[in-house]
C-alpha cells in the first residue's frame, strides 16, 4: 500500500462499480444470462463497459437510489 500510491484510492471506485453490477444482478431475471451478457462485450473503456451494462456510466446513482429505498422503507415503519 505504501508503494502504490494509486491502490488505495480505487476502494471507493471498487465499492461503487460492485454495487452497481449487485443493482443490475438484482434487477435481472435471470444472472446466468445478465453475467453472460455483461461479461462478453469486448475491449471498451470501464465507463462504457458499464454504460453498456448497466445503462449508466460509473458513480453513486446506485448507491444513492438504494439509500432512497431504504430511508422510505424505514420511514414506513417508523410511522405505523
């Protein structure tokens, strides 16, 4: 880690690609298919590879849309 000065930032980048990809899993009906789908379009660049697979260029939209969900999930059960 001391080394590579650049290792350490790529956490949170790593972070939000994963979730991304767990978001489009989940929406799919089937994985093996979705997988297959997403792992076979070729040389890109990381932004159109998720552009491609996901329909949304790399960054927080999925971890924000998840943090909506779950906030109104609980405020619903706060208010019974």
């Amino acid at each position: 880690m001391i080394d590579s000065f650049l290792y350490l930032p790529d956490y949170p980048i790593g972070h939000m690609i994963a979730f991304q990809i767990e978001e489009q899993m989940r929406k799919a009906g089937s994985i093996g298919t979705e997988f297959e789908r997403i792992a076979k379009m070729g040389r890109v660049t990381p932004d159109q590879w998720m552009k491609n697979a996901t329909g949304a260029p790399v960054g927080a939209d999925a971890l924000l849309a998840a943090t909506e969900r779950a906030l109104t999930e609980m405020t619903a059960k706060t208010e019974r």
